[in-house]
C-alpha cells in the first residue's frame, strides 16, 4: 500500500512513537486536571467532567480540516502544527490558571483536543501506509505501548515538579504548563527536522490511480462500504476502550473493594499484554482481521465476567476486556483503509472524527450505571463489542 521502498521503518518509527506517547501524555493531564479543578473551582462532578467532552469534541470538527490540512503541506508539516496548537492550548492553561476561569480551561482544553486531531489525523494513516499494509497493525501495535506508558506519566510528571503533589491547587500549574509548552515547541521543530518521508497509498496519485482499481472509478468517500462500517466499528471501539481504561476504579469503589486505587493498572496490563502479542503474531502468525475477531471475542467474553461473576471478584475481567480492546485500534485502521487509493486521507478524515465515541459511549455508560447500577452498565460493552467481531469476519470485506 505504501510508495516508501526502504525497508528499514527503525527511525521514523521512532519518532513516530514519541508522537504517540505525547497523545497519551496530554490525555493524560486531562485525568490529572478534572480533580484539581474540582476541589480549588468547587466544580460538581458532572461540570468537571466537561473537560473531556471539550477534548473529544474537535474531533467531529476538525477530522476533515485536518485531512485537507495533510494534503496541502505533508504529515511531517501537519504533525509540526498539531504540536504548535498543543503549545498555544498550555498558554491557554496558564491564564485559566491565573483567572481561575473554568471557561477558560475549557477553551484550553478544545484547543489541546484540536491538536490532537490534527495530530491523530496525520500519525495514524502515516504509520499504516509507512510499510506493508499486512503489518500496518504490528506497527501500530508499538505505537500503543509508546501511547499507553504515557498516561501515567503525566501525574508523575507533575508530582516531580509541584512541591506538595498531594495538595496540588491551580497556583501550582504555572511552572509545569511553561515545561510543557517548550517541550511541544520543541517538538514541532523535531517534526520538521526528522527523517520522516513523505509517504503515499497505492494509487493515492492521479497518475498512479490504476495501481488501486477499487478506487479508480470512485467518485466519492461514501462509496466504501468496508470504510464506512469501519468508522462506525472505531466509534464504538473508542468508547469501550475508553470503559476499560478509565472505570476500573470507579467500579471496584461502586462495588465496596477496599483500596480501589490498587486496581488501576489492571486495564492497561492488559493492554500492553495485548500490544505485545501483536508485535510478536502479527502478520506472520495471525492476520490483522483474525486478530480483531480474537480480541472481540475476548471484549465479549470480557464484559459478560463483569456482568455475570460476583461483584467482587468481576473486578478482575476488566483485564480480559482490556485485552480484547488492545488490538482493535491496531487492525482497524488498516483494513478501514485498505484499497481508498487517491481518497485515503478523507477515508483518515473519517476514522478520525470516529474517535468522538470516547465521549458518547462513556456517557450512555454513565447513564446505564444510574438507572441500572454499575455491574450492569457493563451490558452496554457487549453489543459494542460483537459489532466489532462482525467487522472483522465480514464488514471489512464488503465492497461494490
């Protein structure tokens, strides 16, 4: 799929994976954020929490300007420009911080979610179409570790820099936001100067348009069926992730475990477990649709233990669940991607305002867990799940 020959992908997969790890890293402020604010603004839980609508919403927005953006000046350039925004969001940051403006943090926090857009836009497809389609997900599989040890490391970073981590107030965030405004400063000239080359899908040239068939006598983005029900698996894909990521503590406290924050690091073990099954399997023991029909089958499974087992001890099928997220996001994008040719970044486009279902499905989850109690909430994973199964035994074949 890819016009790049060389097969030594070591350096730019390498800068690449700092670029996932800073994804992860600004996700992870926003976890570290919502409960300072909440105690020094005297923010309900339900306000705070608009934190992370504000960063998932610019993915709806700017998935498509995003995509233009990359086709006018390159991914290495895009990447260099999603960085700049990150810096202009932590400016944003320190004045919320100084006005002690919640508005403002709100505006910080859209803009560090535009940034992120753009720069899922360009760091996703460029990984995919860097080597081989049919490794695209051991590639991508890295990525996810490089992503994943980066949540934790924001809270650590800030309890490094802020003399009293365990009293943290808003006054503290000035010298930790300066830190990291130079860093993605810096990163954007990283970008620029990195030996990253500027790569292309099969027939994603007009000139080469006969090399990619499929897509030669398209007209239009809604004319991939394999597309389309793959931005519909990543919707629902996020927001499960987005499950199993961030409600293990909420449920082992929901449930009256006792130390509850012990439980944290059983999501992303399983992740990471995951990921190194698919950077040791994938191509050469396992496919990348026979990986997404493995993982959905564990998400299932995963998420029927939570349902099913004594509150207690259902704990601990979060991990199964986690596992069966891990190679989703890895598999997904190239088989959504497979044979878009000259519409490959609006296909990028479309994946990308895919990732607006952290916000949604959290919330429904949110409501489930309201009406129905939080061991049932977990029913919602279920079909999420199996839709995903599906992809990978057959949407992803669709074509016409």
């Amino acid at each position: 799929m890819t016009q790049h020959s060389s097969k030594n992908f070591a350096i730019p997969l390498a800068f690449v994976g700092l670029m996932f790890f800073t994804l992860g890293f600004a996700l992870g402020i926003n976890s570290f954020l919502i409960p300072i604010l909440k105690g020094s603004l005297n923010l309900s839980s339900g306000v705070a929490y608009l934190l992370l609508a504000a960063t998932f919403i610019p993915f709806i927005l700017f998935g498509y300007p995003a995509s233009r953006t990359i086709a006018a000046i390159g991914y290495k350039r895009t990447m260099a420009v999603s960085f700049v925004i990150f810096a202009l969001a932590f400016v944003v940051f320190v004045l919320s911080a100084k006005n002690e403006s919640f508005v403002q943090f709100l505006l910080a926090s859209f803009l560090s979610g535009t940034a992120n857009a753009y720069l899922q836009a360009s760091v996703n497809p460029y990984i995919t179409i860097l080597g081989p389609i049919e490794s695209a997900a051991r590639r991508i599989s890295m990525m996810g570790i490089c992503n994943k040890l980066a949540w934790p490391v924001a809270p650590l970073f800030f309890a490094a820099v802020v003399p009293d981590s365990a009293n943290v107030q808003i006054a503290d965030l000035y010298l930790p936001f300066y830190i990291i405004i130079g860093v993605f400063v810096l990163l954007s000239i990283i970008s620029l100067v990195a030996p990253l080359p500027e790569v292309k899908a099969t027939g994603e040239d007009e000139g080469s348009a006969d090399d990619c068939p499929y897509a030669s006598g398209k007209t239009s983005i809604w004319q991939f069926p394999h597309l389309l029900l793959g931005v519909v698996a990543l919707f629902v894909y996020v927001g499960v992730e987005t499950l199993a990521l961030s409600t293990a503590i909420d449920y082992a406290t929901a449930v009256g475990l006792p130390s509850p924050d012990r439980y944290a690091w059983i999501p992303s073990i399983g992740m990471v477990v995951g990921y190194i099954c698919g950077i040791v399997l994938i191509p050469k023991y396992l496919s990348q649709d026979g990986a997404m029909r493995i993982c959905a089958s564990l998400g299932v499974v995963g998420s029927l233990l939570i349902v099913l087992l004594p509150a207690q001890t259902s704990i601990w099928a979060i991990f199964l669940m986690a596992l069966g997220c891990s190679l989703l996001w890895p598999a997904l994008w190239p088989l959504a991607m497979a044979d878009l040719g000259r519409f490959t970044k609006s296909g990028s486009a479309l994946l990308t305002m895919a990732i607006a279902g952290g916000a949604v499905v959290p919330t429904l989850f949110g409501a489930l867990k309201d009406s129905f109690g939080a061991q049932n909430a977990y029913w919602l994973a279920v079909p999420c799940f199996l839709f995903i199964f599906y992809y990978g035994l057959a949407g992803h074949k669709i074509r016409k």
